[in-house]
C-alpha cells in the first residue's frame, strides 16, 4: 500500500476525539486507508445490504455489538445511527478514537452530525493520490500529462488500469447510484450531459445560465445539481477574494475537479497526446495545481484557504493564499518557458497590496528560482508552497 500522507494526522486526531470522520470521492482510499490504520476494530460496511437493513431494523441492538467502537465504511447510507452513536460515545467519554466514520457524500454527511456529533467528531477529506505520495512510488518520474491523464485514484496505480477503461465505468456507476442517493434525477441522459458540460467549464467562472441553456434546464436546476457534484466530491468551487466577507459570498465561484483524470474522461481525452494538444490543457494544469495545494491542506486536517481574484479591468490573480501576514499570490503557467509577463498579475498585486511576504509562480519547466521577489516553481515542488 502507498503511504498516505494524512495518516500521521488520522492517528493523532484519533487520540483526541472519540471519533473520526474519513471523507471523500468514492474509490478515493478512505476504507483501505481506515482499515489499515484501525486494524483491530471490526470493519463493517453500509453497502451491505444486510448489515444496513439489520442496522436500520434495531438500531440498538446492532450497535451494541460494537461498545467497544468499529470503522463504519460509507455511513452515510445510515444516518438513523448518528444519534445513537451519540449515547454510545457519550456513555464512554474518555474513550478516544472509538469509531471511525467513512463517507463519500460531504453535505449530506455533515448535516446528520452537525445535529448529533457536534464536539464529539474530527474531521479529514481524503482525496486521491497526490503528486507528494506518488513520489515515493515507481511513479515518481512520470510525466505531467500522464499524471493528469491519469488522475490519482489508486485502483488505476495498483492494478495498472487504463484511464480510458476506468473512468467511464467510474461515471456510470457514480450517475447511476450515488446520484440518485442525494437527489432523484429522472433524466440520467440530461445529467450525464451536464456533467460534460461542467468539464469544458473547468477553471473558468460559473455562468448558470450559460451552462443550464447547453444542457436545456432552467438556471435553478444548474445550481442544485452543482449542488450534487459538491456534496459527491466529484467538483468543487474556488470563491473569489474579497476583503468584505458579504462581497465574497456573493460573486461567483469558478469551477474545479477533485480529479483531473475525472475531467479529462468527460473531456474524451483517451491518451497524453491528446492532452498536450488540448485547448484546456491549461486550465487542466491549473486544476491540478489548485488539488495539490488542496491535498496538502487537507492531510494536515485544515481547510481550503485558497481563492481567485479578478478586477473589473482584467487584472487577475489565479490563487491566493490567504493567510494572517495576507494573500499570497500564486500564478500557474502551463509553459516550460519562463516569461516575464507572466508576473504581470502578481506585480499589480503587490502595488495594490504592498508589503506581501511571498509571490509564487508555477510552471512546466525544469528549473526553479527566484525572479523580482517572486518564487518560481517547477510542478514537482508543490509541496514547498503550503
């Protein structure tokens, strides 16, 4: 098994809470990852549709066999069992690191416990493999269009699956059941539809009405399957920068995937040389930029704290990093060239906001140095910048 980069946290966070909440895309590592780290708990999973039905028939009486604590894999095909998880956990308050949650719906999730674990539960998101955890792989020196071709779902590494083989059935399987778990959708064709349309979108801002008029849905409809992408881990949202929180929460968002591989599949990207040729290579670079940056955050158990910004005037920046000294801006290239101007949005930047520790560019090529108080990184030395 690859060494997950989340699990030193998983472990002491499990010293701290009575329980743990593992979650992420489907396929994604949770259940390998909580099996291996908990191996003496009992393993028990909701999609069994035995074990969920003994569970949702008795409650009580099915947790009772585990007072001693259990992962529970994809728990949220059980909500009915948080409150009494609740008793049980209560019931033994010094006992740490009890249970172990799995689940691949975020918001869905979230709610049941916000309602029953609140103070009792810690939090990480697992996302596929980041670029950091194949490094101590035989993958190590893969190149950059086979890593977003490939994206980094593990059962594509261990059992050298090809990407054109593995993701249309990853879709199907996600459109024709986890979908109709959140939300009963009765045109699936129409959804499948949307989801290739959101893919052309990737690194650009959400237009509803745009998106609802190729899809032939009305804007309402766009926004709650949107909705379904988020609460599923299949895309997620960069919001844009705005030092008034009311102006942040009111402008529109830009559109990512949790895998690049994902996208290039509803792209119909079938190999590398088809990537380096596409219109949205680099905006494909961008996402995947934007998920290593995640992926960092979110092993060490902390949340996104990364934005865009963009002016009136076409002035832009393609990630902040917003921290307590100030935004930090970051520029991503998909060019293994160094030019000048691609520290234009980062120069006019610094005169609005002066006195910024650090500015980080990322491109594609080889070297990485230091160019008028600006960091310029190389792809493989992501880690550096979180």
């Amino acid at each position: 098994m690859i060494n997950r980069d989340a699990a030193d946290k998983i472990r002491e966070l499990s010293n701290k809470f009575p329980a743990i909440g593992l979650l992420g895309p489907r396929q994604s590592g949770k259940t390998t990852l909580a099996k291996t780290l908990f191996s003496s708990k009992p393993y028990v999973s909701f999609e069994n549709q035995d074990t969920l039905l003994a569970a949702s028939t008795d409650p009580r009486a099915f947790l009772a066999k585990y007072s001693e604590g259990a992962v529970f894999d994809e728990i949220q095909r059980a909500p009915h069992l948080f409150s009494y998880l609740q008793g049980i956990i209560d019931e033994n308050s010094s006992k740490t690191g009890l249970f172990i949650l799995t689940g691949s719906q975020n918001f869905l999730l979230l709610e049941n416990i916000t309602q029953s674990l609140a103070g009792r539960i810690a939090f990480i998101y697992l996302l596929p493999f980041s670029y950091h955890e194949l490094r101590k792989t035989e993958w190590n020196d893969s190149a950059l269009d086979f890593l977003m071709l490939h994206g980094g779902y593990p059962r594509l590494y261990d059992k050298a699956i090809a990407p054109v083989d593995y993701y249309p059935n990853y879709i199907l399987t996600y459109v024709e059941r986890d979908v109709r778990q959140v939300k009963n959708i009765n045109d699936l064709t129409i959804f499948q539809r949307f989801l290739k349309i959101c893919a052309t979108r990737v690194g650009q801002i959400i237009n509803y009405a745009s998106i609802g008029n190729d899809c032939g849905i009305d804007q309402k409809t766009v926004v709650s399957w949107l909705g379904i992408l988020e609460t599923s881990f299949i895309a997620t949202t960069l919001k844009p920068f705005y030092n008034n929180l009311g102006k942040r929460l009111l402008q529109m968002p830009k559109l990512y995937f949790y895998d690049t591989g994902l996208c290039c599949s509803l792209l119909e990207i079938e190999n590398e040389v088809q990537l380096a040729n596409h219109p949205l290579r680099g905006a494909l670079f961008e996402n995947f930029v934007l998920l290593e940056l995640l992926k960092q955050r979110f092993n060490k158990g902390l949340r996104s704290n990364f934005y865009f910004w963009r002016d009136r005037t076409g002035n832009e920046i393609d990630i902040l990093l917003d921290r307590s000294t100030g935004a930090i801006p970051i520029e991503i290239k998909a060019s293994s060239t160094y030019n000048k101007s691609f520290l234009k949005g980062i120069d006019y930047w610094k005169k609005i906001q002066p006195g910024i520790p650090q500015s980080f560019l990322i491109y594609t090529g080889e070297s990485s140095f230091q160019q008028q108080e600006t960091e310029i990184i190389n792809w493989k030395e992501l880690n550096t910048i979180a």
